[in-house]
C-alpha cells in the first residue's frame, strides 16, 4: 500500500501538501505517501473511512490520526473499550486498538476530500485482500455513503454475494450478510457532521456499544 503510485492525481495532491504543509504543521514533516490500515489483526470489528484527510493521515501517516474527525472517533472507541486512549495525535503516541482494525476506501489524501471513480476502484484490490485476511470480521462499520458503497462493491468484487435489495445507507441501520458479517452504518465524523448536529456524541457512541453486543453475541466473555 504505502509503495502505490498508481493514481497521478492522487500522488501529486498528496506530495504537494506535504511539501507546501500548513502553518500550524509548518515545522513537521509530513508523510505524504499512501496511508495503511492500523488496528487489531484478529479485529472482530472493521471500521472503513474513505480517505485520509490531508492534515491528518497523510501527514501523521495514521488514518484518523491528528485531525478533528479522529478525536471523534477515538474518543468514541476509547469509552467502548476498543481504544487504549481517547486520542490519537501521532502514529508514536502509544495508542494500541483491540478488536478493532481501521482502513479506507482509498489510501491517498484526494483533492477536496473527493476521489474520483477511477481511484476508487484502483484502491480496490487492497480492501478485497484486507476482506481475505481479516477472518475474524463480524461487524463492518463504513464512515459515510461512500464507504459504504465501497464496501458493498469490494464484496461484489471478491466474489462474494450481497443481499437483495441492496441494503440502504442510514446512521444505525444495520443488515445481516453472508457469513455471518453485520453491515452497521455510521454517520462520518466529519466537521461538516458534527459542527451542524447530524452526528452527535450520543449517535456515534450508540454506534460502537451497538457493534460490542454484536460481537459478543457469539462470546460470552466479551458481554
């Protein structure tokens, strides 16, 4: 992942902030390559952004990592009991997730927080690898329509079926798939969500208590 070069836009947008950076990154250096997937190895939960933002991941080189959406995020992990801290500002910081793995739709930091079809699908064959190896997997939480949408084609693309009718993107709604695998949509925690009400504290931390009581259905010691 962190080698890809595929995307010409993408690479030239993701080297051009980190060389032109921002004021209050100005003395940083910024990681500017295609982002990796962090978390749990044998995670039981998934959880699928869409892009690195282009102060946060691809500067710290850790999704979610030094930007608003991930003290959102990790805040929110961390009183579920997935995250070992409610913050996550460097990819050194001690932070250690458990039963959670964390991965994007596309790995580069896009213009405008926009990638374009092409790169989307160019992304693709690293997420079906990560459905290949990620046995464990009972809950896939997509951040936002287009991770979900992401995530509903990799699955068509690994050869595996997804229901009729399609399932509909919606914060809580949830959908059983096969093997065992619930869909749980979430709401981004973009500024754009949060700033405006559309995602509330409440909303996303009744997210992550609803995937543990998913996951501990099948693990009594996890109840």
């Amino acid at each position: 992942i962190v080698g890809c070069c595929h995307c010409p836009r993408l690479v030239a947008h993701r080297e051009h902030i980190a060389h032109v950076k921002v004021a209050r990154h100005r003395e940083e250096d910024y990681w500017g390559k295609p982002v990796p997937p962090f978390g749990d190895p044998d995670a039981k939960i998934l959880i699928l952004g869409l892009a690195p933002a282009a102060h946060g991941g691809n500067r710290t080189g850790r999704s979610f990592t030094g930007d608003p959406s991930g003290d959102w995020l990790f805040g929110a992990l961390h009183r579920a009991g997935f995250a070992s801290q409610p913050t996550s500002t460097s990819s050194n910081d001690g932070l250690s997730l458990n039963d959670v793995y964390i991965t994007n739709a596309v790995r580069c930091a896009p213009p405008d927080n926009k990638p374009n079809p092409d790169e989307k699908l160019a992304c693709r064959p690293f997420l079906v690898k990560e459905l290949e190896l990620m046995q464990e997997v009972r809950v896939v939480i997509p951040l936002g329509k287009f991770a979900f949408d992401a995530y509903l084609q990799t699955r068509s693309a690994a050869g595996l079926t997804n229901p009729k009718p399609r399932p509909t993107f919606g914060h809580g709604n949830t959908c059983l798939l096969d093997g065992g695998v619930t869909l749980l949509s979430s709401y981004h925690p973009s500024r754009q969500n949060t700033q405006t009400g559309k995602l509330t504290l409440q909303m996303l931390d009744d997210i992550f208590l609803a995937a543990k009581e998913l996951i501990a259905d099948g693990n009594p010691d996890k109840r």
